[in-house]
C-alpha cells in the first residue's frame, strides 16, 4: 500500500505536531517533578501566594473604606444625617457581595475565616442567616437601638482583623491531602484580635488579659505538640516547630543580661559575635523551655516593659509565617499520605495510551519511514521502535518520563541537543584519556624509579649473571635495539657527517692555528719571509684531511659493510674492541661511587620529568601539594630510592678523573 502524502516526516507525522507532541511530553515531566516536590517546596510556594493574596484585596478595601466614611459621618453629623442612608444601603449591598456570592476566602468549612464571621454576624444580631444579620447589622433601626457606637466599636474588634487575615491554602493542597493545622489558625485568630484591642482600647483594657491568657494555653499546647510526636513530625514538620522555639527563646533569653547561658570556652567568642544563634541555635537555650518564654511573652509586663507595637511587631516578622506554613496531611486506609496525583496525571495517561496505539497501528498499517522501503511492521516490532513511550503509560514511577522526554525532544531537534551532547560526550573521553594517560605514565616512572633504586639496573649492567631469565617473546624475528642501532648509524654517517664537514674543517684549522700559536717554533718562523706561511698551509692541510677522514671515513665504511665480502679478522678485532670498551666502562663507572651518583641524578630527572611533562605544575597548583596522592607517592619513591644509595657519593676534588663539569 501507497503511503500517505501527509506522512512526512520520520515517525510518519509532520515536524510541527512532533515537536508539539513533544513539547507536551516535556510538560507532563514538569508536573511529575513539580509534584514530587510540592511538599518540600510549599513554604516557597505559600510565600508567593502571601504576597500575591495582599496584592488582591481592592474588594475588602473597599468594604472597610465605606464603614470608615460612615463612622466620620456618625461622629460629626449623627445617625440623622441624610448621608447615613445611602452609605447604609451601600454596606448591605457590599457585605452580600463580599461574604455571601463571591467571597474571597479560601476556607468554606467551619474552622475558616468566613465561618468566623458568619458566626460573629449571627451571634450579634441574633439570627440564623448571614443575609439577614448583615442586612440587620447596617439598618438604621439596629444603629438606634443597640447604639452606632457599640455596632462600630464590635465590628472593628471583631470583624475588621479577619477580613485580611491570609489562609494558607493552596489549590494543589488538595491533591496531596493538606488543610491548614487548625491549632495555629486559631492561634493567629486570637493574635489578630488581640492587637485590634490593643489598638482601640489599649494595654489596660478589658478584653486584653482573657485574649493573653488564652494565647498562653494555645503557645503551652503547640509546644506539647512537637514533644509528644504528632502531626509535625509525622508530616516531617519538626524542623518549623524546632525553628519558632529557637526563636521565641532567643527574643525572651537573649536579651536578658542574666539569662546568659553557660557556655564552653571555645563558643564565648562565637555568642559574642552574634553568630552562635545561626551556626548552632540548640546550644544556647538548651536548659531553657520554650513554654515559659511564651508564657512570658504574652504577659501584660511583658507587652509593657518593652512596647507592645515592637513586640508584635516581632510575632509578625519572625514567629507568623512559621506558624501559617503548619499544615495538617491526612493519612489514607494504607496508613500513608494521602496521594491523589493520579486524578491529575489520568487524563494524561489516556491522552498518551490513545497516541501510542495510533502509532502503533500506523506502523503496522502503513509501516516505518526509518525503515528503507518502509515496510510494514509486526505489532510486536512497532512496540519495540516505540519502547520509549512505554514510560508514559506507567503511574508508578512517573519520573521515568523524564526518558521518553528527552528522546521525543532530541528526534525533533527541539532543542537541539546533539551538538550538547557530542560536545558533554567529548569533554568526558577528554577528561578521562588525559587521567588515564597520566597516571599510568606516572605508574610507569615509578616503577622505573624503583628499579633504579632497588639496584636491579646496576645487577643487570655488572653482574648480569644474578638477574633471573625470563622467557622474551619475539613477534617479528628482528633484533628492534640492533636494528635501530644501524639505522641511527646509517644516518649519521651517510647523512649528519657529510654535511657538517664545512664546519668541522673550520673548527680543527682554528684549534691548529691557536696551537701553533703557543709555540716558540711557529712565532720564529713567521720571521722569516720565504716560509712565512707554510705553517699555515700545514694547518690547512692537516684540518682538510682529519675533517675529510671524519666525514667521509664512517661512510665508506657503512657502504663496505653493506657490500663487501665479511672480513673475519676485522670482525674479530671489532668484537675485540668492543669487549674491552664494555669491560673498561663497566670497571670505570663502579670506581668512587659513580654509578652510584649517575642512579640518584636519573630517579630524579624521572621524577622532574614526571612533575613537568606528565603532571604540569598549573594542573597540581589546583590542589594542595599535601593532599595529591602521585605526588606523595612519587616523593616517597624519590627519598627511598636516595635512602638506599649507601654510601652516599663523596665530594669530587679536582684531580678525580671522573670529575664531572656541569655547563
């Protein structure tokens, strides 16, 4: 069968709706990742919707503007004033709108924000409808008969401080089980009242000490909380518990000059400088409870000795959004959280199970455009070309998508990543090689540095006999050291030699000449007119002919070698030579210690070759020289290696024969 003109590209779809398709793979992983890490990143996420819930309140705004313009008209003008009316009118229609049709708490059940309200409404006005108690509430009748007043001074202590007050519910809250911890609301419940009071009664009026006393039952009973092992630290929420009781008694301790802890010596500088209560909050107030500097803290001398604005003022910056971001999670009949991600991944898991059988059957109906002739394939062969998409149909381990989302993303070039990837692939086999090539020419140096030193080369050199044979492997029949030899030979005589004559003649005829310079002979000679320059010529001559013969003499020599007939007594008087070179050199280097000198300089020209070339000082100067494991070890194999030079070299005099120049 023809395949379909609208097929195009590779997997048989066009580019565009790959790169779509993809794209919406890349999402799902970005939800699978944002919900593994909504529980750990939800304080974040409750800071944002803080700032953000601030940033929407026009509507209560509004609400509270209309019943300060009213509470001016009251005190100026009276309850007869013509102005009353509308604004009253206005203030039923805003109270439905606000707290009845749209209202803009989170919280609907009877632990919220809303709920508080409707029961202060109620109470008040003596009703079992919100409707009806805020239609009652703002009527001229219930201002001259309960007093405007009283209606004022009870909606701003008790409605005014929670038409602002934040609940800390998130949507995706649902998802994984969460409300807020209903303790530490009505903890910020009573807070919130507790400074209205304070602002339109003052420290001494009458609802202070029954709000302050319960803020201290509900401090004493958040503290048992985290010690009796609760929901803070089934939840893993005892960190945030840990954190307000640090808090809490440093605002109390700290400034106390007679509450100062009892500290070890090595930690007095640290508490002096300020930064013990970062680096180690929990050595402080160790002997100190945080249940007595709540109780302290909500106490009328307390509020009195140090102002009650500052001290609220640090309940608000310090203590409160620690107590918002407490939540309660539920557990599920399988004694864990509760988990509800697959309400939202469902639609995703039908979505991509629809488009891996359409595939699937365009592959074995149409067949596969990798393939040449793209030939149908079994259903069985179509599963295997699409093994990728196999991760999104799983609800188990839902990251594993982060697999089919790359693969998706790099067959549509969306981003593209190959040169990313060649270029990580490469800069890790760089890596690598350079390490490898490193240390094992390292080990190699070593090795040689601790042959040197165990005298094994000095064995292998004069007493040959002791070193125990070892089978050798020949791969090629050649003798390689032999081979190598004639052919440096070859080029020095047929090639370095001829070309440097030039020069070598100038070099003896100048070394001739500053001889014949020094003799009494010559200078006589160059009196006389006739021979004048026969000293030179022979000079002359004699360089030409010592130059020549060094220049030209291992050529012929090569050259006869290579085509003469073999000449046994020349072969035998060169073996002859060589021998007695061998044994004049073997006894020389063991006179006055001198090999034992040419072994120590070699461990360490290993050793500088090893630091310069195979490990470079700009490569080491990124660590310690202390902490680098080769160069240690390098350095110990140096200092063995001259330990056991025994005894060591002596000082050269002057007159030694082996006397050595360094340039």
């Amino acid at each position: 069968m023809a395949f379909p003109k609208f097929l195009r590209w590779r997997s048989g779809l066009p580019l565009w709706i790959e790169r779509m398709l993809a794209v919406l793979v890349a999402i799902n992983v970005g939800l699978v990742l944002f919900d593994l890490s909504y529980v750990r990143l939800r304080d974040l996420y409750i800071r944002g919707d803080l700032y953000w819930q601030q940033s929407q309140q026009y509507r209560q705004q509004e609400y509270l503007q209309t019943v300060d313009v009213l509470a001016g008209i009251l005190k100026r003008e009276g309850l007869k004033s013509p102005a009353v009316e509308p604004l009253l009118a206005r203030l039923r229609q805003q109270s439905i709108q606000l707290l009845i049709r749209n209202p803009p708490f989170r919280l609907r059940d009877r632990y919220g924000v809303l709920a508080r309200i409707e029961q202060q409404f109620q109470q008040e006005m003596g009703t079992t409808s919100l409707q009806q108690a805020v239609e009652q509430f703002w009527s001229q009748e219930s201002l001259e008969r309960k007093g405007w007043r009283h209606q004022l001074a009870f909606f701003e202590q008790q409605i005014r401080p929670f038409l602002y007050f934040y609940e800390p519910v998130l949507p995706y809250d649902l998802i994984k089980g969460i409300e807020p911890y209903r303790d530490t609301q009505q903890y910020l419940f009573r807070v919130a009242e507790l400074k209205q009071v304070l602002e339109q009664e003052g420290l001494q009026g009458a609802a202070v000490k029954p709000l302050l006393r319960e803020l201290r039952d509900l401090s004493t009973d958040l503290m048992n909380e985290g010690n009796v092992g609760s929901f803070v630290q089934i939840s893993g929420q005892g960190g945030t518990l840990v954190e307000i009781k640090h808090r809490i008694k440093q605002h109390i301790y700290g400034r106390d000059p007679a509450q100062h802890p009892t500290l070890p010596a090595p930690l007095e500088l640290p508490y002096a400088l300020g930064i013990l209560q970062f680096i180690a909050p929990e050595v402080l107030w160790a002997d100190k409870s945080a249940k007595e500097a709540f109780n302290q803290f909500w106490s009328q001398e307390n509020l009195s000795a140090h102002s009650w604005e500052a001290e609220l003022d640090f309940f608000e910056q310090r203590l409160q959004f620690l107590m918002q971001s407490l939540y309660y999670r539920h557990l599920g009949t399988n004694d864990r959280f509760v988990e509800r991600f697959w309400l939202v991944d469902l639609p995703w898991m039908l979505w991509f199970s629809l488009e891996f059988l359409l595939r699937i059957v365009l592959m074995n109906r149409f067949g596969y455009s990798l393939s040449p002739q793209r030939q149908q394939l079994s259903w069985r062969d179509a599963v295997k070309q699409r093994w990728s998409d196999l991760f999104l149909l799983q609800p188990w381990l839902p990251q594993l998508r982060i697999v089919t989302a790359i693969v998706r993303l790099n067959q549509v070039k969306f981003p593209y990543l190959e040169r990313l990837s060649m270029g990580l692939r490469l800069s890790f086999v760089t890596s690598f090689a350079q390490e490898m090539t490193q240390a094992v020419v390292s080990r190699g140096i070593n090795q040689l540095q601790g042959t040197v030193s165990s005298g094994q080369l000095k064995r292998a050199l004069f007493s040959p006999g002791t070193v125990p044979k070892r089978v050798y492997v020949d791969i090629n029949e050649t003798n390689e050291i032999q081979a190598i030899a004639n052919r440096l030979w070859q080029v020095t005589a047929c090639k370095v030699l001829p070309e440097i004559q030039p020069e070598l003649e100038e070099f003896l005829q100048y070394q001739a000449n500053q001889a014949l310079q020094k003799s009494s002979f010559y200078r006589k000679l160059q009196r006389l007119p006739l021979v004048r320059r026969l000293p030179n010529q022979i000079a002359e001559k004699l360089a030409m002919q010592i130059a020549g013969a060094i220049a030209a003499g291992p050529q012929k020599a090569y050259q006869n070698n290579q085509t003469a007939t073999p000449d046994p007594i020349g072969i035998a008087l060169k073996e002859r030579l060589v021998q007695r070179f061998r044994q004049t050199l073997r006894t020389e280097l063991q006179q006055n210690h001198t090999f034992d000198e040419i072994e120590a300089l070699l461990i360490d020209l290993l050793e500088e070759v090893k630091i310069n070339y195979v490990n470079p000082v700009e490569t080491q100067s990124k660590i310690p020289l202390q902490e680098d494991d080769d160069f240690q070890e390098s350095l110990a194999n140096t200092n063995a290696a001259r330990s056991t030079l025994n005894p060591p070299p002596r000082q050269l005099e002057p007159g030694d024969r082996s006397e050595v120049n360094t340039p």
